[in-house]
C-alpha cells in the first residue's frame, strides 16, 4: 500500500510591496494557470477577500517593522 500524499498548501511568499518571491505549484495553478509569479505585484493576480485593500495592510505591516526595527540616522 502506497502512503497518500498530503495536498500542498498554496503558499506564496512576498515582500513588503506585495512583490512574490516565490510561490509554490499549487499557488501557481490556482492564480496563474501554473506560470511563473516571480517578481508579480499580488494586487495584478488577486483581490482582498474583504474591504481592507493591500495598501493599507501593507502600510500596517511596514509600521509594524519599523516599530520593532527603528530606522537610526
């Protein structure tokens, strides 16, 4: 009996500017017909689920690093 493979979470990663770093198969066929989505801004292949846009969470998250990483000049 051959053991069953777990189905592969969709998973991107992006940076801070919603540009994807990398995205595994499964991300890739759900939001690209499994083309490359390297260096594709998120907000070109996909929408908020709800009425919070990404601009506004990534300004969240940006204030959430510069408050655990303060800028020093």
């Amino acid at each position: 009996m051959s053991p069953q493979l777990e189905p592969e979470v969709p998973t991107a990663f992006v940076d801070l500017d919603f540009v994807i770093i990398r995205a595994n198969q499964s991300f890739r066929q759900i939001m690209a017909d499994d083309q490359d989505l390297t260096r594709s801004r998120l907000h070109e292949i996909a929408a908020p689920a709800d009425a919070e846009s990404f601009m506004s969470i990534r300004s969240r998250l940006r204030g959430e690093r510069e408050a655990r990483e303060p800028s020093f000049l």
